[in-house]
C-alpha cells in the first residue's frame, strides 16, 4: 500500500453483481465497528453532493459513479437513457465532470484527512474507458446518432475530470467477471430495478466485458500501481460476497 488509506473501486458489466459485493462491504464495515457513511443517501436526501465536513468521523466512505446529485442525476435520469439525442461524447463530457466535481469536493479531502480509513467506490474512470468508446462505435454503425466527434482512450484521458481522477488511482480495482447471458438474465428478472439506459443489450454487454479486460483500457490504474482482482461473478450469492470478505480482510491485515 501507498499509504495506510484503502481505495477500492468495483465495476463490471450491468448485473454482474457489483451489489452483492457492496453489500458484503458494508457488513464487513460494520461487524468491525467502524463508521460508514454512504455518499449515495446522503446525496438522494439531500439533493447534493457531501463536502467534506459533512462525513463526520466517518472510517469508511461508500461512493458511486455516477453520483446521485446534480450532474450524476442529470446523467442517470436523463443523458444515458434510451430515446435521448445524448452521444458518446456528450456522456463523456457529464460523466468526466461529474467524476471531478466528487473527487474534488470528497473523496481527495477525505484520503487526505483520514489516515487509515477506506474509499469502496461502485464504478469510476475505467467505466468511461470502457464504455464511452464501445457508444461511439456503436453509434458510427447505426445512421443519424452521434455528432462523429471520436471517443477513444486518449481522448477520454485528457477530460479534466478524467485527469483529477488520475490523482489518486485506486490501490484495487475489482472486476466482477461473468458470462453477458447470465447477467442478461439477472437483470430481467429484476422487479426493483429498471434503468431503461441504452446500454443494457446483450450485444453492448457482451462487448464491454471483453473492453474491460483489455490492457489500454486498464493501464491508466494499472501504471499508476493499481492492483487488478477478478471475482467470478457467476458464482452463487454468497460466495461472491465471501471473495469481498476475504479481500478486504487481506487488506486490513
């Protein structure tokens, strides 16, 4: 470790699992004691974004991209919906300001104030690298969407937003592998959860879970010392909350 911080980020495809593996973060947290504070019901109660000063003593940080407030509302209720004018490179304007606005505004001050505490994020700059590109593609093969502004890694890296999250790299990065079928057909089966976003189809998915395996996708966390860990996401529930544990034991220890 660089210092006795812990950032985390877990990402995947949609219905990989990243909640199971949330979930089992949180109860990790707090069958240890330690003070959690989630960003994602902070920010939906109070329609913003936390500063520091409203995280208290707070040992652990519970984040996600896009976030829940201001642009990351705009985002998820509106830019990457299905039947909505947005492209690839409209998203990844929003998705790289509001990633540095979070960074800014949070998760740098609280690295930076709390020795020992810990940052477990749901998706990040990776996501962009994975999914903003894999958009503009598609949308070059399908006539009358997009402005033909090209999306690619290096673009993507020079965003402002992009480059402040290039300031503190995760020391994990979690990859929840699974076959785009199953996951398909987890998120179909889903009463509680409907995103209607245009990236939901098994095609796009199936594609995306190659993209994040892909080595100019990764090296960005990875030159910067980031530890790349795959979970099998096809396994049952509980074991996939079982690798969490045994992780984030492995890195208190």
């Amino acid at each position: 470790m660089r210092d006795d911080n812990k950032f985390i980020q877990i990402d995947g495809i949609d219905g990989s699992g990243k909640s199971t593996l949330l979930a089992a973060a949180r109860a990790w947290a707090e069958g240890r004691n330690l003070k959690i504070f989630d960003v994602v019901d902070w920010s939906e109660r109070e329609k913003t974004l936390p500063r520091l000063e409203d995280v208290g003593v707070a040992d652990v940080l519970l984040a996600a991209e896009p976030t829940h407030a201001g642009i990351g509302w705009a985002i998820r209720n509106e830019i990457i919906r299905n039947d909505t004018p947005y492209d690839a490179a409209f998203a990844s304007h929003a998705f790289a300001l509001d990633r540095g606005v979070q960074y800014r505004r949070l998760i740098l001050p609280f690295l930076a104030a709390r020795p020992g505490c810990w940052v477990i994020q749901d998706r990040g700059l990776l996501s962009s690298l994975a999914y903003q590109p894999l958009q503009y593609e598609t949308e070059k093969r399908e006539p009358g969407t997009g402005n033909g502004e090209p999306v690619t890694i290096e673009w993507l890296l020079t965003l402002p937003g992009n480059k402040i999250a290039l300031e503190r790299v995760p020391d994990v990065f979690v990859f929840l592998d699974v076959d785009p079928k199953l996951a398909r057909d987890r998120l179909a089966g889903r009463s509680d959860k409907k995103d209607d976003v245009r990236y939901e189809h098994t095609k796009f998915q199936t594609a995306l879970a190659e993209r994040f395996k892909r080595p100019d996708v990764t090296a960005p966390y990875t030159s910067r010392g980031t530890r790349m860990m795959v979970i099998d996401g096809g396994k049952t529930k509980v074991d996939v909350a079982a690798d969490m544990t045994r992780l984030l034991d492995e890195l208190s220890s």
